[in-house]
C-alpha cells in the first residue's frame, strides 16, 4: 500500500528573497535553454539555478542551496503538515480550480502501488538521480492521481482563507497554497490506496532508485502533489502531431483516408478545434496551409483488426489509431520526422513558416481511459497526456536531511 506522511517544508521568505513570482518556475521538462536563461534573469535566488544546474553542473544546485539557506531566503515550517495546492485556470474560455495537496511518499518501485502510464528513459532518470545525490533536496514535486472523497477535500480546505502564497503566474493561472496541520484523517485515508503517477515518472523513478540505497527513513520518500482523480478541474491536454513533408499531397491523402474515415471539409483550424471537441474520440484534424479536413473513424473494429499491439483499450486510445492507421498505414512516416505541438498558435507559426507541411489535430484524452490502460498494466503511448496546469517548483521545498 502506498504510505504518505507530513513534512515540515520550506519555503521562500518573500520579504529577503522577493516577489514569489520571480522565483517559482515550471518542471524542468518544460523549461527551454531560452526560457531557462529568462527565469535566471528574474532573480538570482530563482529556483530553476536548483532544478537546471547550467552545464549539468549538479554542485551548482548544491552552492545555491547553501546560499539561500545562509542569507535566509527560505524558512522552514514549525510544524509538520501537508500543503494544499490549489490551482485557478481557465480552458476554453471555462474557469476551473483544482486542489491537490504536497505530501512525502515512500518511494517504491513502480508497479505495486504507485503505477506509472508512461514509459521512462535511462539518460532522463540518471539526470534527476544525479541532481538528487548532489543537492539532496527536491523543489518540484511528482504529479500524482488518487481515488478520493469528500471528507478529503474538507480537511484540505482548513486554512484556505490563510495562505502561505496566493498569486497569478506568467500563464494566468492563480496559485494559493496553504499547510494543513491536521494530518491524521489524509494519512489515515491512504492506508491501502494506490497512486497513478500523472506526471514526473522520470524525478518519481530517480527517487525510487536512490532509496535503494537509503541510509535514512528520510532517503525513502518523495515530495508529490496528490490530486483527486475524479476532481472536475483534472484535465489532460492533446499533444497534438506534425510531419514535415513538402510533397504531402492533400487531396492525395483525403481520397486514401476516407476507406476508414468519414471525411468533412471545414474552414480553418478554428471551427476544426470546434468540431474535435463535439465529435470526440476517434475524430482527428488535418490542416495544411490552404485546408482543414476533420476526419472520424467509420467503425472502432478498424482499430481492433488493424493495430497488432496491446489490449482493446488501448488499439482504441485515439493517438494510437492516428499513428497506426494514419501516420504509419497511410502515411508510412517514420518516427523521426513526427514533430509535436501543444498549442494552436504554434501549429499555425509552424504551417505557415514552412518548416512543417501537415499537421494532425487530436482531441483531449479523457482521464478514465489513463486509468483502464494503468489497470491493463500498460503504458499509453509517447506524448498522448499532458496534464495541465502543472504543478509549480520551488512553492513548496523539502529538505531531505533537514
């Protein structure tokens, strides 16, 4: 079973290290060289000199650690707690908010009771491994799913209208955090429960590594911020597809498509985002620089016959048909000339510019379709979740020796 406790946390003390804002960042896997350099330039306490050392310089995490602690930049809570997160965000225009809470869980391998949906790689794991031997420290916590309640949600709202932090981020969205001192009924909760990692199976798997050799009880946990899995506001981003190819022939590609999919002109990328979302599964956009196409597969049993690999579940995962049935079946592209794309604004600045040629518009993947595939003991298939938003590094710090 999977074993939560309180910690006593760190935080920035924003009256030395100045405004939170200019001092908190995303996961480091969503951090670019450019955005990287802009976040050391907002502040030379910003946490991302921890979380992306320049050069891969793992003791540089460790000295400015050192610095913040001997000027007093972050202070450590009196008391053991959990830390609710909550999240205000808007999507589609709809505003949604969040809560999760920041807890130490033992860091057991993966399978058992914390279950991972994506694969790992070796480089990525020994780069977060490395970087948590050097600095022993961690600022950005692992993004876990759990099968709450309301009694949950009740205790983690004790102390809302008192919180440690409360501001807007450079993409809009409201973070508040607050701790929580009365543990007892959230640990006794997770007696006997599972976590499903969302996001961060490479920081969760180094951690999971270096507890192995653990000296300490301390050496066997791991900060991560647990949100309910049936909470409204947990939403899962498309990661949506782009080939380069000048030759893509349109027409060409419509006239083979249509065996499998019942194919609609539309008029651009916007009433195309539109229709994705009315239709749902199985239907997928194409848009090309002068065209948008919406196309929805004429029968499941396609995915079933077609697609070799896997259970029915995932044949049937929506980025699993694009890629078999179109990309490799109709298209035959290879894998190192799929580009991705989170946002509209990119795919219409990489269409337009040229430098892509066609890209493959996806819906969003509906949560419980993370969790059969979890249940399956699979993996979904690369770059088809992106939970969003995510949670903050450097709001909430945990010392392991401290």
């Amino acid at each position: 079973m999977v074993k939560i406790q309180p910690f006593r946390g760190w935080a920035f003390d924003t009256a030395k290290a100045g405004d939170i804002t200019k001092l908190v960042t995303p996961p480091h896997d969503v951090i670019s060289e450019k955005e990287r350099k802009a976040f050391k330039k907002l502040s030379k306490h910003n946490i991302v000199r921890i979380i992306l050392p320049e050069g891969d310089d793992y003791s540089s995490a460790a000295r400015a650690l050192d610095e913040l602690l001997s000027k007093g930049m972050i202070r450590q809570d009196s008391k053991l707690a959990y830390y609710a997160y909550e999240q205000e965000f808007k999507q589609r225009g709809k505003g949604m908010r969040r809560l999760g809470f920041l807890a130490l869980v033992r860091a057991e391998p993966l399978g058992k009771d914390v279950l991972p949906h994506e694969q790992t790689f070796p480089d990525k794991v020994k780069d977060r491994l490395l970087l948590l031997q050097e600095s022993r420290v961690e600022t950005s916590p692992v993004f876990g799913l759990y099968k709450g309640n309301t009694k949950i949600t009740k205790a983690l709202a004790r102390g809302r209208e008192h919180p440690l932090f409360e501001f807007k981020d450079a993409s809009g969205v409201v973070n508040r955090v607050w701790p929580v001192y009365d543990t007892r009924e959230i640990t006794d909760f997770f007696k006997g429960k599972k976590v499903i990692i969302a996001d961060g199976h490479h920081r969760y798997t180094a951690a999971s590594k270096f507890a192995e050799s653990a000296k300490s009880e301390e050496e066997k946990f791991t900060m991560m911020y647990l949100v309910d899995i049936s909470d409204p506001a947990l939403k899962i981003l498309p990661t949506h597809r782009l080939i380069e190819d000048p030759r893509f022939d349109i027409m060409g590609f419509i006239e083979r498509a249509s065996e499998f999919f019942d194919v609609i002109k539309v008029k651009d990328i916007d009433e195309l985002q539109s229709r994705l979302e009315k239709h749902g599964k199985h239907s997928f956009g194409v848009h090309t620089k002068d065209d948008s196409y919406l196309l929805k597969l004429k029968d499941a049993q396609h995915a079933d016959r077609l697609i070799k690999e896997g259970s029915s579940d995932w044949k049937r995962l929506d980025v699993s048909v694009l890629h078999a049935l179109v990309l490799d079946r109709l298209l035959g592209v290879p894998k190192e000339r799929i580009y991705y794309a989170k946002h509209q604004d990119d795919i219409i600045r990489m269409i337009n510019d040229k430098t892509h040629h066609v890209a493959f518009l996806l819906p969003h993947t509906d949560i419980s379709e993370v969790v059969k595939i979890v249940e399956n003991s699979e993996l979904m298939p690369h770059k088809s979740t992106y939970f969003s938003p995510k949670p903050l590094a450097g709001l909430v710090i945990r010392f392991i020796d401290r």
